[in-house]
C-alpha cells in the first residue's frame, strides 16, 4: 500500500511538470508571436517589416538561415526579397537569385499545394547553391511519418492572404534535436502567417494610394476641360444651340467650341481626343488653342484643321490624335461650309421632309500624317432643319449585355425629334441612352451640339 501510495504521488508529480513545462512552452509562442507582431505593427514601411522578421526569427526559433521569396505575378517568378544568413557571401548568393517555376522544388511545391514543405537534408552543412534541387515533402505528411531525423531541414512556409500565394518563408534548421519542434514549428508557421498579412496590408495600402490618385487626375481633368469649354453660347437670331456634354468616370478629351467671327458667322467645334485621362483633357487645351488661333488667320475650315494638324503632327506625342469637325455657319443665309477630320459623321433633319440625311464623309484625323487630306462641304439649312454633331461616346455606349448604341438608334432618335425644338432633341437622345445603358457606367464622354434654323 506504501509503494502504491509512492508511485502514485510520483506519478503526479511528473504530470504536474509535464503540465508546467507545456505552459511554459505556450508561453513562450504566444511571447515569440507578440514580438513579431510589435515588430509588423511599428514599422509603416514593408521593407523594414521583412526585415525585422528575417533577423528576429534566429533569435525566436534557433533557426540560422532566414529567407523572404515574393511572388511576382508579371513576370512570373520567386524573387528574394530579405535574408538572413549564416554569412555575407551566403547572404550575397541568396540575394543574387531569382527561380523560375520548375527551378526550385522547395518554392515550386508550396507555391502549387499552398501547404508547408520540409526538405529532409542528408548531407551536413550543404551549400545553398544546392538547396533548388533538394527533394521535399509536405511538412504534415513527414511529421506524421516514423522517421524523423535529427539533423538539418530546410523549411518552406506559404504567404498566403485571401487564398492568393504571395510568396514563401524559406528556413534552415541546422543539428535540431527532435525535441521542442511541435512548438518551433507553431511559432514558424505563425510568423508565416503575420508576414502574409503584412505584405498584404502593403498591397492594400498602395492599391488606395493608386486610386486617390487616379481619382485626383479625373478631377483634375474635368476641372481643365471645364476651364476650356465656352462659359456661354452666342444668342443667334433665327437659330437655336443646344449643348449636351456629359463625362464618363474616366475621362476622356471631347470638347466643343461655339463662337461669333468677326463676319457675323458662327463657328462651331465638336472634337474628340483619342487618349483618356489627365494627357487627354491637357491635349484637348492644346487643340483648342490651336484651332481658336488659327481661326483668327483663316476663314476656310479646311485651312484651318490642315494648319492645326502640321503643328499638333510636330509636337504631339505619336500615340495620341484628334478627331474634329469645324464648321462655320452663315445665319443669314443659312449656308454652313464644314470640314471633317476624321469624325464621326453628323445627321442633319430636314423639315420639308421629315428625313435625316448622314452628311459627307469626312478625312483623316488630326496629328497622324504631316498633310490632312481633307476637303471643305457646303450645304443650306432651311427653317426646321436641325444639324446633330456628336462624339462616338453616344454611339459606342454600352448595354448591360455589352452591344453598342450604335448609330442607328441614334439616327432614329433625330428621324422621330428632329422637328422639335435643339433641347428637346438633345433631352430625347439623353432619354434614350440612359434607357439603353441601364446604369452602366458611361464608358466614354458623350458631346452633343444640335443646331436647329427657326427662321
């Protein structure tokens, strides 16, 4: 009874310091994992975040050999990014080399299963240049197997946010005993973990940063191309303007122009950017200053849009043109003498017969050839007639299933509105598109100038 007595309180006894033992072991990761995270939460810049965790993982864990690999999704390859090693050339050559998938079986196995793998290595001290080739295994497989040897391992963890692989945390385990590797092994996987929310956090804050920007440029845009567009509209006898411009969220560089010459005529501008954003609303200015200085040494459109072409064919960027139209309209008369470089092409209305009419084609665009092979059209508007010029945004707006407006339904629009007054034309191809579109984002900016004879 003694000796039962005696084995029993023995066997409590070590219980108790098996108990003691594991919560010190639980301790100690929960401590390991606070400084790491005090360590991600402290710095701003992810540079200094991979960092701190290369060099506090051989202090934390007992590692030697510590090594980030991003994954770089254009260019498709593992790409070292921060290290810590056993020395300078060691660090220099960890550094020096980018993987391919298919070069190196550690990082091609975790980046495919999106699982820790162990690299088992026989040989003591082996050279990291032969590292790639080593034969790995899943990390939970090998631990659940009979046959754990002591000695070195390399280790590969994923970086993983949101099911996307980011990269890998590469270790080195140099002569570890078996003992203590359950918890070496949590605290491995859990730096993995914070260093996967810490790259992503990176990802996140610069995709915002992007984004202002990108939303300060539109702003920006609009703001330049509201300065440049007329802040009224002459007051023509006879005659009514109609002006519908509406923006697209991405902003492109149509513009229109309507002003009186010193004849009496009037002349009018509906022109289209080829680019979008901030280079298209500034290129936009430029042509605009162009033709308005132009206009005031010519009084033909075609000498007007060939002189604006030679300059902007000189100076302008080879990716970018404009499309334009410039007429000049004699209100007295009702004769209108146009050019057309490269635009879409105007329907006119006329009253005597209830037909829209698809004016003549017009030439290339502006800034593309050094000459504009383009020529001047004359025609007379009666009372009743209305004249649409437009840019391709009402023609190219999308549905919800992705078809185009396209310019038979706006031609249909003028065949049933023509005979109204240039708002209510303007108003109904509004009605028109919005319906059509369905609250799908405009995808262009949409210009509309109607020109309508009233007496």
């Amino acid at each position: 009874a003694i000796l039962q007595g005696i084995a029993h309180q023995t066997s409590l006894t070590v219980e108790n310091l098996r108990l003691l033992e594991a919560r010190q072991e639980e301790a100690y990761v929960t401590a390991a994992l606070l400084q790491v995270a005090q360590a991600v939460v402290s710095t701003r810049e992810l540079s200094e975040v991979l960092e701190n965790i290369v060099h506090l993982l051989p202090i934390l864990v007992g590692i030697d050999v510590c090594l980030i690999y991003r994954w770089d999704e254009d260019l498709q390859i593992f790409r070292p990014t921060n290290v810590h090693g056993e020395n300078r050339r060691q660090e220099f050559f960890l550094l020096d080399n980018i993987y391919l998938p298919g070069e190196h079986r550690l990082l091609d196995a975790v980046f495919e299963r999106g699982q820790a793998h162990i690299c088992p290595m026989a040989e003591v001290g082996l050279p990291a240049e032969d590292w790639p080739m080593l034969p790995c295994m899943p990390l939970e497989e090998y631990l659940q197997s009979a046959h754990q040897a002591e000695g070195d391992w390399l280790l590969g963890f994923p970086l993983i946010a949101q099911d996307q692989i980011l990269g890998v945390l590469v270790v080195r385990e140099r002569n570890q005993s078996t003992a203590f590797r359950e918890r070496r092994l949590e605290i491995l996987n859990g730096i993995a973990q914070q260093t996967s929310l810490a790259i992503q956090n990176d990802l996140y804050r610069r995709e915002l940063l992007q984004n202002e920007r990108v939303e300060q440029e539109i702003q920006l845009a609009r703001q330049i191309q509201e300065t440049f567009l007329p802040d009224h509209i002459p007051s023509v006898p006879g005659w009514e303007i109609g002006i519908r411009w509406q923006t697209a969220r991405q902003v492109g560089g149509d513009f229109y122009d309507v002003f009186e010459l010193k004849d009496g005529r009037v002349g009018l501008v509906v022109a289209d950017v080829s680019d979008k954003g901030l280079a298209a609303a500034l290129y936009m200015t430029v042509a605009r200053t162009l033709i308005r200085a132009s206009v005031r040494d010519h009084a033909d459109p075609t000498e007007v849009l060939d002189e604006v072409n030679t300059l902007l064919f000189t100076e302008s960027p080879e990716s970018m043109f404009i499309t334009a139209i410039y007429a000049v309209l004699n209100p007295q008369t009702g004769e209108l003498v146009y050019a057309n470089a490269g635009h879409n092409l105007p329907f006119l209305y006329r009253a005597a017969t209830g037909q829209v009419e698809q004016l003549s084609k017009g030439g290339m665009a502006m800034g593309v050839l050094p000459e504009l092979p383009i020529e001047n059209h004359r025609l007379f508007m009666q009372p009743g007639d209305c004249l649409l010029l437009y840019t391709d945004g009402a023609c190219d707006t999308l549905s919800p299933t992705g078809e185009d407006f396209g310019e038979a339904r706006l031609r249909a629009v003028v065949h049933n509105t023509g005979g109204k007054p240039a708002d209510e034309l303007l108003s109904e191809i509004d009605r028109a598109i919005s319906a059509f579109r369905q609250n799908t984002p405009l995808s262009d900016d949409i210009t509309l100038v109607a020109v309508r004879r009233t007496a």
